[in-house]
C-alpha cells in the first residue's frame, strides 16, 4: 500500500572525493547540486512508496564526501498537526 498523506523526506548523499580534490576542501561544492539530488530521488520513488511526490511537505538534503558512496533515505508520515506551518 502506497503512502497517501504528508510526509517529511531526508535524504542524506555520500559522494566519493575525486583524487585530485585538496584533502582541505571539505564540503561538496560541486556538481550534482542538492535540487537535482533530491527530485530525482523523489521521483524515483513515486508509486513505489507513496503516492505522488507532492506528499511532500518538508524535504532536507545534505550531501558530503564520504565512502561508500549512496544515498540513505528516511521518510516519515506527518499527521495534520505535524505539518510545518
């Protein structure tokens, strides 16, 4: 059963640092940026785990350098009374 009411996404990214990039650069700066990201998660996951990506209330994403690279992602339902305001 599909999820159908508002929901909280995080999605959290783990890219790999390129070899060449200084050991002191430490957040990703580059492309891909987090608006990409984060719609192209949401509509991956679009009838597969709710509804339609519009149940989306409140989104956060983050991305850094890290190993192994991928994205962990954490979705909530929100009762009325949690949806942000």
């Amino acid at each position: 059963m599909l999820l159908d009411g508002p929901l909280r996404v995080w999605l959290h990214f783990t890219l790999l640092r390129p070899k060449s990039l200084k050991k002191t650069v430490l957040q990703h700066t580059t492309r891909p940026d987090c608006d990409n990201l984060g719609k192209a998660i949401a509509d991956a996951l679009k009838g597969i785990i709710y509804r339609d990506d519009a149940l989306i209330v409140d989104k956060r994403v983050t991305k850094r350098y890290g190993e192994p690279p991928g994205v962990m992602v954490t979705i909530e339902e929100l009762s009325q009374a949690d949806v942000p305001a």
